[in-house]
C-alpha cells in the first residue's frame, strides 16, 4: 500500500497534454467592428505534446516555444495559485506553418497547469485569460473539441466531420524567396489595415460558411468543397495584397495551380501557411491526390491525415523526469 501511494504522489506531479493542429480554411474580416467569418478543421497529424510538472522552486522555467513564454505565470496569477510549475513542448508543432501552433502550446500548457492545480475551468476561459482567440474562437474550440468548427461572425458552431473524408497536408517546396511571415504586431498592422467585406460580399461569406456547416452535418461533400472554395476566394481577395498572392510563396501559388486544374476544390492555404491543404472524400481520393502532388515539382511533401474526433488531451502520467 505504501508503494501505492509513493507511485501516486510521483505521478500526480506530471500532466502531458497532447493538442491536434488546427487547420485554417479561411478567415474573412467582416463590416461591423472585429466580426470575422472563419472555419477550420483539427487534424491528427500534426500534433503537439507539452509535459508540465509541479516544482518545489518559487521561479519557473519554461522550456520550448516563445509563444508559451509567460503562460504558466499568467495562469497562476489569475487562479492566485503558486507558480510552481514547469513546462516543455517536447513536440512542437511547426511555428508559422499555418498550424496554429502559438495557441496550441500555450493553450496545452495552460491545460496542464489547471489539471495539476485541480482547477475546472473552460477552455474559452483560458484563451481569454492568455488574450488568444481575438479574432475567432474558432481556433481554440477545435483545440477543446475536435473536428471541425466554424464562425459566422455572430456565432460558432463545431460539429463532427465525416470519417471517411481525407485531408492532405502539402508542404510546398523551398523557395528562392522566402515564405511571407506575420505575426505579432506585423499582423495586427495587416488587420487592421484590411477593409471589411459588407454589403453582398459579405451576405455571400456569411452564406458560404453556413452552407459548410451544413455540408459537413450531411456529409455532402459537393456543397462543402463549393462553400471552401468560395471562403478561400474571399479571404484571398484581403490578404493577398500582404502576401503577393493567394499563397505566401511561389511553391504554394503552383501547388493551388496545379490542385485546381485537378479539379479539386476544397484547397487552399491554411493562414499565412505556407502549409497547403486539400480534402477529399475517400480514403482512395486521397492516395490518388497524393501520387500526383508528390510528383509535382512545387511539392515538397505530401502528408494524408484524419480529422481528429476529440480536443486536446491528457495523453499520459508518469513519474517527473
């Protein structure tokens, strides 16, 4: 018994949270203050895992990403709990690659702290307590939930996504010119500086994503690759003056090319990229989809992945190392 219980103190000293990327399948400004129409999808691959463990010092360190900095002391001070913790990202996600990965660090440390401290708290709440989610909550609801979610503007929905429906991650091949990067106050400039969709444009944005809520409830494949494409055209309309294009690179602009002359519609880039995903709606279209953008000279790689069925999670206990 007393093995028992020594076993049980060790283990209850470390949390490791594993966290889905989230895939971006548009973000549009909308008239009307901060409204943005977004949607968006968490995949199993790839993903995150950060170890957080309880410390006897008074300082902690955090170890991994620079976005994860200050995490647990934001947390600690708004719970009011000693900041005694530690935290690494043992596999980050790759940073601005289009994968979410600044939110999914912080946010699974931040899950990580909560669980050691025995603090019930909403994944909302943290995104809020951390200033994530600005825009769209879209991105921190799929870290919760899974699956797919989407933003009118006025209202998020998530729902699952059909299970035989596949996604390719493309990584475009290296450019000359480097990939088009923004973030922090680079990218809250570009915001600021896009002038909203209204009037029309923005009835037809709103209406895309509504039709992809719907597309993905039914499993309609046809209405939801439709509904993409049209949020993928409205959101390249404001960013690619910033970005010189409907991608971030030149890879990424052939590799759009070449998808659409395949016919494949529900493609783009996810955020800044220069990730480029594209679904299909079988297992088969998917091995299809892989051979020829292997084979394209703009493709760096090729990777066919699942919509994660549930949110973050505590992936496993064990002794502190």
């Amino acid at each position: 018994m007393k093995l028992i219980e020594e076993v049980m103190n060790k283990t209850s000293e470390l949390a490791v949270v594993r966290a889905w990327a989230r895939l971006h399948l548009g973000l549009v400004k909308l008239s009307g203050g901060s409204r943005y129409a977004a949607a968006g999808l968490s995949v199993r691959w790839p993903f995150c895992r950060v170890k957080v463990k309880r410390i006897t010092r008074q300082i902690p360190r955090i170890t991994g990403t620079p976005q994860t900095n200050g995490v647990i002391k934001a947390i600690c001070a708004h719970f009011d709990v000693p900041a005694r913790y530690e935290a690494t990202v043992v596999d980050p996600l790759p940073l601005h690659s289009g994968f979410g990965s600044g939110t999914r660090h912080a946010l699974a440390i931040a899950r990580g702290v909560v669980n050691l401290a025995k603090i019930r708290v909403s994944t909302i709440r943290l995104a809020r307590i951390l200033g994530r989610g600005s825009r769209s909550m879209m991105g921190t609801l799929l870290f919760g939930k899974g699956g797919f979610a989407a933003d009118n503007g006025d209202k998020i929905a998530s729902v699952s996504f059909p299970a035989h429906w596949r996604v390719a991650i493309i990584e475009p091949a290296p450019d000359h010119r480097p990939a088009f990067v923004a973030h922090g106050e680079i990218e809250r400039d570009i915001f600021d500086d896009i002038a909203p969709c209204s009037g029309k444009a923005a009835i037809k944005v709103v209406d895309s994503v509504s039709d992809m809520i719907m597309a993905v409830e039914q499993g309609d494949f046809t209405l939801f690759e439709k509904s993409v494409r049209q949020l993928q055209k409205s959101a390249s309309r404001q960013f690619s003056k910033h970005q010189r294009g409907p991608a971030s690179s030149p890879s990424g602009v052939a590799v759009l090319k070449y998808l659409h002359r395949m016919g494949v519609l529900a493609c783009g880039q996810s955020s800044w990229g220069p990730t480029i995903f594209a679904i299909v709606p079988s297992e088969s279209d998917a091995k299809t989809l892989a051979e020829k953008i292997g084979a394209h000279a703009s493709s760096g790689s090729v990777t066919i992945t699942t919509v994660a069925r549930s949110g973050s999670r505590l992936d496993s206990f064990g002794p502190p190392c």
